[in-house]
C-alpha cells in the first residue's frame, strides 16, 4: 500500500517538473483578482483590527519563523509540525523543492506585498487575529477556506503574480494532501481570468467558470462558494476522522488540513492558546475581549432567519455516534430545534467540549473557548448548513450501506446520488483513453492545462487524499477499492482534460461537486467498511448474547443500586475480607436486632431478595475483585446430603490452579481462596436435593472457606434452619431511577429510542427487575413498529398485565365501577382466575361491603342477586371438584366473580376481608369432631345419631352432668359421675360437651362450679375405675387418630376441591395445633387441680 | 343414672308405646326366622332405633343387648388407613358408614363382606345370618350406596341388611327396590303426651297434661327431645306447673333470633351480621336444612299470604341449592338476602299505602 503513496509521489515529482517548466504560461494573474483579494484582507483588517493592534510584531515573529521553516535547517520546528503533529520527513524532498523556490519568492516581493502576505502567513499558521464574531457564518466560510487550502499559495500569489502560479501549480501537485475547498478554486478561477485574457486559452470550462465569476456579484460568489464549501466540509469530517484515529503518523498533511479547517474560525484564540507566554497587554487584551465576548453573549440576539430552512428528513439513525456541541446562535434554526432534529436521527448533544464530540455546530457568536478548545482536540467545527447537508449525506450514506453489499458501490452511489456521475465516470474512463492518445501528441499542452484548470487540481487532490486513505483501510478493506483509487491516482493528469472538455456542459461547478463527491464517496465507502468489519466482529460476539450478558456489570460499580456505603456490596465486600481473621478472633454471636452488624461471627452469607435485583453478578463481582474463586452450585446441580458432603467438601478442601489458566505463575498461581457459592438455595427441596440443607448447615459449620448463600425469599420456611447460621444481606428492589439511568445508557448504545417516562413505567410494570427490564426492552428493539410512543405506552400497559395480582387487589377491582369502565369481560373474569380456590370466598366475604352505585331502593336488589349468582357458583363449584370439570372453571368465573361485580358495581366500602369462611368452616369440623367423639362413647346407651347429639343430648347430658355439682356441691359429685358412668363417657368429654352446648351469649355453667367441688370430682372420678365399654387407651389413641381421621377428612375434602391453596394447609395445621393443645390443657387442668387440691389438704 | 330417654326404653316389640299394630306385624315378620333386608326410616326421635333393637332382640333373644364397642380398620385404594368406631354384639354389627365421610364405601364394601362372609360357628338354635346395622343411609355417597346394592343381593344367604334413614329420598332406588321400606311415622302429639306420663309416673312424678301438651308442641314431635325436654323442666322446677316455662333448644333460639334480626332490618350491613349468625349455627351443627326450616318457619309469620309461597318457594329453592352444592353458608344468605330483598320491598309499599 505504501508503495502506492509512493508512486502516486512519484508520478507528481514529474509533474511538479513539467509545471516548472511551464511557469510563464500561467503567471499571469488579473490585477482584478488581485484587487479582489485585497479588498478581503482589507475588509479583514478592518475586521481585525484589534488583534492587529496589538500583535504586529508576532506577526513578524511568526512570518520569521515561517521563513525558518521554509529554510530546510529548521524544519523541525515549524509551528505546523507543532500542531499536525506531522511528520513531514516523507514529503521531504518535495519541501525542500518548495523552499528554495520560495526562498526566492522572499526575496522577490514588495513591501506593502510582504506586509499582505504576512497577514495571510499569519492566519495560516494560527497566529493570525481572529476574525470579529459578528462575521456571518457564510461569510466567514467564504473567507475561511482559503486561508487554510492556500496558506501558503496565497500570499505567494500576491508576492509575486509570476510565481504565484508557479508556487500554486507547485502546491497543487505536490502529494501534500490539502484539501481544496472550492473558494479556493475559485480564486483560482478569477485568477485565471487574468490567465484566460492573457492567455487566451481555448479551455471552454475555464471560459464559462470565467463569464459566471465575473458577472456574478460577490454575494453570489459567497453562496456559491459556500455550498461547495457545505460538500467539501461534508467529506472532512471524515477525513481529519481518519486521519485522526488512524493515519496521524502517516499523513500529517492531513492533519495539518484539517487544523486548518477547523481553526479557521478563532485564530484569535489559538493564538492565545499557542503562545505559551502572553504578554500584560496581551493578557489584558484577552480580558477585555472576553468581557466583550459575554456582553455580546449577553445582548445576543435569536436567529436572523428563523424558519428560512427546513431540516432535511433523514433515515433514522443516520447521526448515529455523533455527538455534538451546539455554540453561538444559528441563522435559521432555534438552538432547541436542533437538540431535536440531532437527537432524532440519533446522535447526541453535549454541552462541553471533550473528547466524544465529533462535530461542534458553531453558529453566530459562537464561544470562543469552546471552538478554541474543539480545534485543540481536532473537533471539526461546522455550521448549520453543512450539519444540514450531514443529515442529508449519512442518511444517504446509510441507505447505501444497506443497499450496497458488492465491490461496485461507488458507482451504485454516484447513480444514486447525482444524475451527471455515471456519465462522469464513463466519460473519465474514455477520457482517459483519448487522453492517452492526446498525450503524446501535445503533452506538454494538456498537462499545462491541467495544471491550470481547477477541476484538475480538485480531483487531483481528492484523488490523493483518497489514496492516501485507503491504502491504511485497505488493511482492513476489500483490496479492489484500493485499486480503483489508485487507477484513479494514476489516471489523475489523464483526466483533468477530459473536464476541461467536458466543461462545455453548463455546469462545470456541478462537476465539481461530483468530482468531490467522487472521492468522497470513495472515502466514505471505505470506510464504511471499516466500520462494518469492526462492526462484524463486535456484533457477531454481541449479536448471540442477550442484552443481560452484554451489559452485565464488569465492575462492582456497575451494579445498579449497590453504591452506598451500608450497600449490599460494602458489606458482602468487608465480611469476606475479614473472613479468615474472624475465623480467628472468636466473636460472640450477635444481637439479632442489632444494626451494624458485619457478620464477622457467621461463616456463611444469605443474600436474599426479589429476583432480577443483582444478587448473583453481586457474588460474581465481589468474588472476582477480591481473588477467590468461586465453586458455585445452583438448582441445576443436585445438592442432596451425599453429593454435598463428598463433592463439595472436597472441592473447598483442594487449590485451585485457575490462576495458571489465566497466565499467572509463580505462588500467585496456586490459591486456596475459594469461595462455596450455593445460589438458589430454597430450590433445595424434593427428593433429588433431600437432606441438602441440613448437610449445607452443618457443611457451614464445618467449613473453611466463606460459604455464600443466596436466596429469594428468606422468610419461606424451608429457609428457617439455614437463615440462623448465615449473615443475613437483604437486597431490596433498586430505585426507578437508578435503573433507568442504566437502561438509558444501554438504550443509547443499542440505539434504542424509549421515552423517558414509558421507561420509568417499563421499570415499574417488571417489578423493578433489572433483568426483566432488560429482557423487555431487547424484546421492543426486534419489534421495528415500536417507535410511537403510545404504542410503547400500550406495551407497557401490556407488560404490567402479565404482573401477577394478589385475591386483595383483584376483590378491589371485581366491584370497582371504575374499572369495569375499561375492562372486557374477559379481563374481568381473569380477576376469577387469580385464584380461583380464593376468590368466590373474597367475593362472598366482602360483596356485603361494597356500596354499589345505584338508587338505594335497588341495593338490596341488586345485593340478593349477586348473592343467588353466587349461590349457583357454588353449585357450579361442586360440581367441577366432584366430577374434575374443570372446564367448568370459567362458568364460576361468572356466577362467582362476574356477575356479582357487575351487580353490585361501586366501591367496596370497607377494608377487604380474608374470607371468614375458612375459619368458621375448620371450627365447624372441629365441634362435629367432638360431636362424633361423644357419639361413640354414649354409642351403647343412647340412640340417636350425631346430629342428635348436637341438637338434644348434648345440653342435657351436660346440665345432668354439672348442675348436681353446681347444686349440691360436693354431694352431687356422686351423682354426676353417674351419669358419666352411665353414658361411659369421660372426664375429658365433659369439656367437648359443654363446648358443643355452648351459644354465644351464653354463660359457660362450668364456671359457676366451685374449683374446689371441680378437683374433688376429679379426683374421685380418677379413683373410681369404671368399667368402659372400650378400651380408655385405645380411645385416647382413638381419639388422636380420630383428629387424625379428621385431618385426612380435611384431607380428602381439600381432595374434592383440589384445593392447593396453602392457606387451607395452614388452616389445618392450626387446628390440629389448637386440638392438640386443647387435650394437653384439658389434660393439664384436672392435673393442676389435683396439685391445688393437694396443697389445700 | 341415666337420662329418661335412655332409662325408660322399651326393649321388646311388644311394650312400644305406639304404632303398635306395625309392631305387631315385625314380631310376626321375624317369627317366621327369616327376613328381608329392611329399610327403616322416619324422622329423628320417632323410635327407629328403638324399633330395631327390639326386633333384634325378639329374632336373637336377650344377647343382642350384651354390646361392646370395637374399632376396625380398613385401608382405602389410595392407601389411606381408616379406623371406624362399631358397636356389636355377638349377632349384629352396628356402623355408621358416614364417619368416616367419603370414604364410606371402603367401610361399605370391606366391612359387609367380612361380616357376610363369616358363618355364624354356632348354628344350633340360631340364625343362619348375621344383622347389619348402617345407619344414616340417605348420607352415604352415591358410590357407597352402588357398593352396598351388589353386597346385598351377593351374601343375602349370610347376613340381612337394616338401613336407617331419615328419608328415603336420598337413597338410591335400587337400595329402596332390594329393602322392605319400612316407614316409622313421627309420634302425634298425643302419643308423646302418653308416653311423657307414662315416664313421669315410672319415675314417680305427676305431669300436668296442660305441660305435657306444651311439651309435646314445643319437641316438635320428637320423643328424645319431649323426653329430655320433660327432664329438663323437672330439674328446672318440681313439682311441675301447668303454665311452666317448657326450656327450648339453644338452637332453636338462636334460629329464632336470627329471624328477628331479618325482620328488624333490611340492609347490607344486616345481611352481614346475619351471616355470623349462620355461621354460628353452623357451627354449633345445626343441619343448614333445619336452619332453613326454622328460618322460614319464622319469616313467615309476619308476611301476608302471595309473600308466603314466594318466600317459601325461594327457601325451597335454595335449600335444594345447597343440597347439591358445598358451602351451606352461600345459600343461606342467598335465602336470607332474597327474603331481605322482598321484604324491604313488601314493607315499603304497605307503607306506600298507608300514606
């Protein structure tokens, strides 16, 4: 490639031979040109005047040096290569070529010429005075661009109209690569005029360029000159970017442009910048202009032409990783509108100069530390039309990235792009050809030719930059591009006639373009390419991963919401340093409710907390940041006793050699800082894991590395056993905000557009899961319809549907008049579904609650019929437990839940009851319980059945029972203990009796029984042994499997409803609990009566 | 000392204080040695149990009266062990199928068949079968009460059958087709009027027959509650009084209550303090059938004729509602809100009228 560059040099070291030889012939300048350029720096000097005040001798100083720097001694030290950072050493003997000739052209020109010249030296080379702010942007490019391009050539133009063309043709060939702007060709052309009229070519491109130049005005010039300027700085960017990041050692000219380019606005204040020592006056100057600066900034006025342009549509996403500093006032556009259109199209705005920004948009009075500071990081700095025109070209540009995938793109683009291209290529190509032949026949004619026209140059240079370019990308790039440039290159003398000919069309500055645009394009293509491959390899490693791998925190710091000092992270961070010199010290067993506690007793950690929050990348980090490796088991391993006393014990108990996997070597390698991880550790349960969590404890206690635990819910009960062994780190739900500031920062680089609000709700609708957020919003980026923000508000909605709603809240809702407005029937019978064990008993609790909205007369009405639906829904219920129709579900979803809602539509009035039903229904089965347990000890001497006992026997065997103790005291223990007798019932079945017997609103009659008359028959009854009919023992065995019976008749009834509801299980947990205690007190009290009775003996 | 109802039963066929004629025709049944399976129903307190024990005793002599209590044991399909509480002597085995609730066909099955399919070892002099005795048939599941019409006809040789219900309703008519029904009518009030004197003067205490009537109303025709009630009132008070306060059943008071509180006031938030009451009596094992009746009962009272058979039919209504569904509660309220529903509007156009 570099061999390219080099004959590419090559070809031009001959050309800049030829043109030597031809100087006469294009010396000749127009003194018009030359008034006209006068007329600029005048009006410049006018311009600057304050700067030239003060800084005269600089200029001087500086035009010094620039001679020094033409002189070949002292090169080196050239304010050029200070700033381009160049290396200019590769185009060495081209500039020592220069310089002797200009070193003639010192010595040649005038003094009032010298003294024009110095100007012009002095804007180049940065030192020059900033221009005043009030310039118009169009202005100001008009004048800026040739500063730059012809820093040299210009004042030598004026030093000395001969060698001017000499010097310019010289630039122009020489492989240097600045970039020509078209005022600068334009110049060139009213140059030519002058060359024209002496010369009397018979170019008709120049000939037309030259009635066009001369008849337009100066603001004409302007405009025109500014839209060239627009397509040429278009195509900068993309060079100094290259240039910039790639090639800065290899073409330093480049470089050197695009300083140019971008300094040309506030060369005052690179001069404050360059100058490392400042004078007073200097500093004083500087004081006063900022001052000025902030009243102007103060007094600024709106934009002149608001709403004379419009903003070009563009393809989304086309500003895609530019970022951009908005300064100073623009002509046409609102600052707000702008912010707008560039966050549109994707790109991004910052509000100070750094590194990330790529384009600084500079309008009027734009502030001078800023583009000071944008042309020391080689920002390039353009204006509102050329931001326009940006739009305009990457939209374009990324239309043909899609479109192109072959090697011919820069003729699909020039097809795409301009009308004329493809006849320019053609004709190029013929051209090319027959200049061939032309040649040799009058070579020395075309080349002078060439060298004038500046088309030639043009192409000639954008040809060049693109060689110089593409040779670096090739590196990277499909290699047949970089042929092309170079047929291009080499074709580059072949060409220039054939526009020159060509330049009978009527619109040679439209070739121009093309022409630029040609090698823009070219440009861009490449590297594009570049991109792409870049692109290829990070998207293809990205591409498979789900967003929650590709974004998953690389840091402790990037956990979302582990910041603070009491965070998660701290604390985790600190237990497991101190691990091993706790291990040590022992420490007490903490306070349970103490706060600050770091767990420096327990040997294991609990993470617990809601899915999706970061506990387990929280271990992960921790971990890896402290050097312990981590042996981790998950639900996906089996955790039974066996597999975790033998494998993972020995796993602890071993090094670890990962560090030689990692290329580590020496003592470092080999660690013995393990860390047990045991995530999802309440998913140790069923069989596959059975005794895992009690060999997890004990492993805990026995071991001798820090165990770290994690679950979701550490109050669940199988978590019971294990939380008293762990340091208990509770993570809880991150905030909105702090996920949404990560999501945005993840958006922003997928390229996503979410509005900040429906993210706030996306948030909140997952729960504040990180990770379901995640997944979400990757879900919305393959879906190309959501980009309305009301369709992703619906999704939203969507998404907070799938959230799962506890029998509380879906009772609120099966009433609520307000949302029956916006629910289906459908929606409201999934309210049913939210448990459907659950929720007829909700809604029979509460419907007696809910005031419905309508006439008074109507409620109970309506009341009666909401519950007769409910009663069907039950007879629906029975039906579905008893014959497993369950596809009957849905039709109790209505009688039990619909239509009971929409009956009583309104509010419920009250706080929502958890359904009485349960608990009336266990303490029903518990007196029919008794009920049977009576039954079977009077079975011999009663008849009737158990509801008779209920209904008849049960007060009467009592008061026959009690009221001969209550009565007679101690005389009618006798008596009633015959009745026990008779009925062979026992002590214990007096209590169930008086339970049965027993009404609200009653008076318990065993109360009113002396304690004493109480343990005397107690005690009798314990010294009489009656017969019984059954065996006692066996009884009381009976009767605890009878509780049992119960139980499983609870069992079976839970059966029939296939009722998996935990609250049923609870229920009858209780209830065996509450029995259990019964007997025991019922067992106890005869017991301590006895110790009473005892005492008072 | 036991109750009166238990003290003063009468064991032999012959001594029955009513329905003596169908008495006669049992003796005269069980004299030919032999009978068919028996279906005994009547409401509760009218002496079906009291009946069949003295049938047994007039087929097996006195040893059907030495009783003992045991457990067995069976395991159901699923593997569930199940225990049941049996009285027997060495003729007859009486259970009550329904304690063990869904599950009683297991009982059905295994039980009926151990017994049938045992010989009587001692056969000099005695039946050739064993009797046994299921009580509340008409609350056996319907897979329970298919169990038993096979057994039956499968061990007829070995063992008869006596089913007790208190309604034939609920018993599948293949049971009812197999079984000589036997139906034992509640006592009229009359007879338990008789009978009371008849307890009172074994014990030795004059009843006023004005008391006894009074009884007799208030027990609902029951005889075990005329009977208990009758004791009740001789602890209350002795020597008896004509105009003595007769204590009625918890429960029926708090029905009554409950009715009261319907009556009082129309209103949801009623609606709500009602139900605590219902399931209250629930609770206390009220059969909701007999809430209903008693609420009704109660209802009725103040409401004009056409509300009536309204009010009753939808008692009607949602009592066979309940019957077929699980939660007795739901179709109680719905009664209770329905009757509230028409009352309040009842209320209002009298009211309407009157102005």
């Amino acid at each position: 490639m570099s061999k390219s560059i080099r004959s590419y040099f090559t070809v031009i070291k001959k050309q800049t031979t030829k043109i030597a030889d031809d100087d006469s012939d294009i010396i000749p300048e127009s003194p018009e040109i030359r008034v006209k350029k006068k007329k600029q720096t005048k009006k410049r000097r006018i311009e600057d005047s304050d700067e030239e005040i003060f800084s005269p001798k600089k200029k001087k100083v500086d035009t010094e040096q620039k001679s020094a720097h033409i002189s070949p001694k002292l090169k080196e030290v050239t304010i050029t290569d200070l700033f381009g950072s160049g290396k200019i050493k590769k185009t060495e003997s081209l500039v020592v070529k220069n310089k002797s000739e200009k070193q003639t052209e010192i010595g040649i020109h005038s003094d009032e010429e010298f003294e024009q010249s110095l100007l012009e030296l002095d804007t180049i080379d940065y030192i020059s005075p900033g221009k005043v702010k009030s310039h118009k942007d169009n202005q100001e490019k008009d004048i800026a661009p040739d500063e730059p391009k012809s820093n040299k050539d210009v004042p030598k133009v004026k030093i000395s109209p001969p060698q001017l063309s000499l010097t310019e043709d010289k630039r122009e060939v020489k492989p240097k690569k600045h970039h020509q702007t078209e005022t600068k060709l334009k110049e060139k052309n009213d140059k030519r005029t002058d060359n024209d009229q002496n010369k009397n070519s018979k170019k008709q491109n120049k000939n037309d360029k030259i009635i066009e130049i001369a008849d337009d005005d100066e603001h004409d010039e302007k405009v025109i000159g500014h839209k060239i300027n627009n397509s040429s700085v278009v195509e900068k960017p993309h060079a100094i970017n290259k240039s910039k990041i790639r090639k800065r050692d290899l073409s330093s000219f480049l470089e050197e442009d695009d300083d140019h380019d971008t300094s040309f606005k506030k060369k005052k204040h690179d001069d404050s910048l360059n100058e490392s020592a400042l004078s007073d006056q200097e500093r004083h100057e500087r004081k006063r202009l900022s001052a000025s600066l902030y009243q102007k900034y103060l007094n600024r006025t709106g934009p002149k032409n608001l709403g004379a342009k419009e903003i070009p549509e563009g393809a989304p996403d086309c500003l895609k990783d530019c970022a951009f500093l908005l300064t100073g006032v623009l002509d046409s556009f609102e600052r707000e509108e702008i912010i707008d259109a560039i966050t549109k199209y994707g790109g991004s705005v910052k509000s100070s100069v750094s590194k990330k920004v790529t384009h600084v948009l500079a309008g009027e009075d734009s502030g001078p530390a800023k583009t000071a500071k944008a042309e020391s990081l080689g920002i390039k700095i353009i204006n509102e039309d050329q931001f326009l025109n940006m739009i305009t070209e990457l939209s374009k540009k990324n239309k043909n990235k899609k479109s192109n995938t072959n090697d011919k793109p820069n003729i699909k683009i020039k097809k795409s792009d301009k009308n004329q291209s493809p006849q320019d290529e053609k004709s190029k190509r013929n051209h090319e050809k027959t200049t061939k032949d032309k040649s040799k026949e009058s070579l020395n004619d075309v080349k002078k030719e060439i060298l004038v026209s500046p088309t030639a140059t043009i192409t000639l240079k954008n040809d060049k930059s693109v060689s110089l370019k593409n040779p670096i990308k090739k590196e990277r790039s499909v290699s047949p591009k970089a042929n092309i440039t170079l047929k291009n290159d080499k074709s580059v003398s072949l060409k220039n006639p054939i526009k020159k000919e060509r330049s009978v069309s009527p619109k040679p500055k439209i070739k121009k373009e093309i022409l630029d645009s040609y090698g823009k394009l070219k440009t861009k293509k490449s590297e594009e390419e570049v991109e792409q491959i870049d692109n290829v390899d990070n998207s293809s490693r990205d591409a498979s991963l789900m967003w929650v791998d590709k974004y998953k925190p690389q840091s402790i710091k990037q956990i979302i919401g582990q910041h603070g000092e009491a965070s998660n992270v701290k604390k985790l961070i600190n237990w497991l340093t101190k691990w091993y010199v706790n291990r040590k010290a022992k420490l007490p067993k903490p306070n349970p409710w103490s706060k600050n506690d770091d767990g420096g007793y327990y040997k294991a950690a609990l993470l617990s907390g809601p899915p999706g929050v970061g506990k387990t990348t929280t271990v992960g980090l921790v971990c890896k940041e402290l050097g312990f490796d981590t042996v981790e088991f998950n639900a996906s391993d089996t955790r039974s006793k066996n597999l975790i006393k033998e494998q993972i014990s020995e796993l602890i108990s071993t090094t670890s050699l990962s560090g030689y996997a990692k290329g580590v070597t020496g003592k470092q390698a080999v660690t013995k800082k393990h860390v047990l991880v045991m995530d999802e550790v309440d998913g140790m349960a069923g069989n596959e894991d059975r005794g895992g969590l009690q060999e997890l404890i004990s492993l805990i206690k026995s071991s001798s590395v820090p165990v770290i635990c994690m679950c979701n819910d550490r109050n669940s009960e199988k978590m019971r056993s294990l939380v008293n062994y762990c340091y208990d780190l509770r993570f809880s739900r991150p905030r909105v905000d702090q996920i949404k500031a990560a999501m945005m920062t993840i958006c922003f680089k997928e390229g996503v557009k979410v509005p900040g609000d429906v993210l706030s709700q996306l948030i909140s609708a997952a729960g504040q899961d990180i990770r379901q957020t995640l997944h979400l919003l990757s879900v919305w980026t393959a879906d190309p319809t959501l980009t309305e923000h009301d369709k992703l508000q619906k999704e939203v909605q969507r998404v907070k549907k799938d959230i799962k709603m506890g029998p509380w809240d879906a009772i609120r809702k099966v009433f609520s008049a307000e949302e029956h407005k916006t629910m289906s029937i459908i929606d409201r019978s999934d309210l049913f579904f939210t448990d459907y064990s659950l929720a007829p008993l909700f809604v029979h609790e509460n419907y007696p609650q809910v005031v419905p909205h309508c006439p008074k007369h109507e409620v109970l009405d309506r009341m009666s019929k909401a519950v007769d639906s409910i009663s069907l829904g039950d007879l629906v219920d029975s039906r579905i437990r008893s014959n497993q129709a369950w596809s009957l579900l849905p039709l109790q979803a209505m009688y039990s839940s619909v239509i009971p809602g929409q009956q009583l539509s309104g509010h419920v009035g009250g706080q929502i009851q958890f359904p009485s039903w349960l608990g009336k229904n266990s303490r029903a089965n518990k007196m029919s319980r008794l009920a049977q347990t009576i039954h079977a000890h009077t079975r011999l001497s009663t008849s009737g059945s158990k509801s008779s006992i209920f209904l008849d026997y049960s007060s009467h065997l009592r008061d026959a029972i009690l009221n001969p103790l209550i009565k007679d005291k101690n005389e009618g223990i006798l008596k009633s203990l015959q009745v026990l007798e008779e009925y062979h019932l026992l002590r214990d079945d007096l209590e169930s009796l008086t339970e049965l017997s027993l009404w609200p609103g009653q008076r318990n009659p065993s109360i009113l029984i002396d304690a004493k008359v109480k343990a005397a028959m107690t005690r009798t009854y314990n010294k009489q042994a009656s017969a019984l009919p059954y065996a006692p023992g066996a009884i009381k065995k009976a009767k605890h499997l009878d509780t049992d019976e119960n139980g499983l008749e609870m069992d079976a009834e839970d059966d029939l409803e296939n009722d998996s509801d935990p609250e049923n299980d609870l229920l009858i947990k209780k209830k065996k609990m509450k029995d259990l205690e019964k007997a025991s007190s019922s067992k106890e009290k005869p017991q301590s009566s006895k110790g009473k009775g005892k005492k008072t003996k | 000392m036991s109750l009166w109802v238990d003290k003063h039963r009468p064991k032999d066929l012959l001594k029955l204080d009513f329905h003596k004629d169908q008495a006669v025709r049992l003796k005269s049944l069980v004299q030919q040695s032999d009978f068919p399976h028996l279906l005994v129903y009547g409401p509760s307190g009218a002496g079906k149990k009291t009946r069949i024990m003295c049938l047994l005793r007039e087929l097996y002599g006195s040893g059907v009266e030495r009783l003992r209590q045991e457990t067995m044991h069976f395991t159901t399909p699923s593997n569930k062990k199940i225990e049941i509480m049996t009285v027997s002597s060495n003729y007859h085995i009486e259970v009550n199928p329904t304690d063990v609730g869904i599950y009683d066909r297991v009982v059905i099955m295994d039980l009926v068949k151990n017994v049938a399919q045992t010989h009587q070892i001692d056969s000099s002099g005695q039946r050739e079968f064993k009797v046994v005795i299921l009580n509340e048939v008409d609350d056996l599941t319907k897979d329970a009460q298919h169990a038993l019409r096979r057994t039956m006809e499968k061990y007829v040789a070995t063992c008869r059958l006596i089913l007790i219900a208190n309604s034939v309703s609920r018993v599948i008519p293949a049971i009812r087709s197999r079984c000589l029904t036997i139906r034992i009518p509640a006592p009229t009030e009359s007879e338990v009027c008789s009978v009371l004197q008849t307890v009172c003067k074994k014990e030795g205490l004059t009843l006023p027959s004005e008391l006894a009537l009074k009884i007799s109303k208030c027990s609902d025709r029951n005889l075990r509650r005329a009977l208990l009630m009758c004791e009740a009132c001789k602890v209350q008070q002795y020597p008896f009084k004509a105009d003595q306060k007769v204590p009625e059943p918890d429960w029926q008071l708090f029905i009554k209550e409950t009715a009261s509180m319907i009556l009082s006031e129309q209103s949801p938030k009623k609606l709500g303090e009602v139900r605590q009451k219902l399931y209250e009596l629930i609770i206390h094992g009220v059969p909701p059938d007999m809430i209903f009746a008693g609420l009704l009962k109660e209802l009725v009272i103040n409401c004009d004729m056409a509300m009536k058979c309204q009010v009753a039919s939808h008692a009607a209504m949602f009592e066979h509602r309940m019957r077929l569904g699980n939660k007795a509660i739901f179709h109680l309220e719905a009664f209770v809100a329905k009757f509230m529903a028409i009352y309040k509007k009842f209320i209002e156009e009298s009211v309407g009228d009157a102005f």
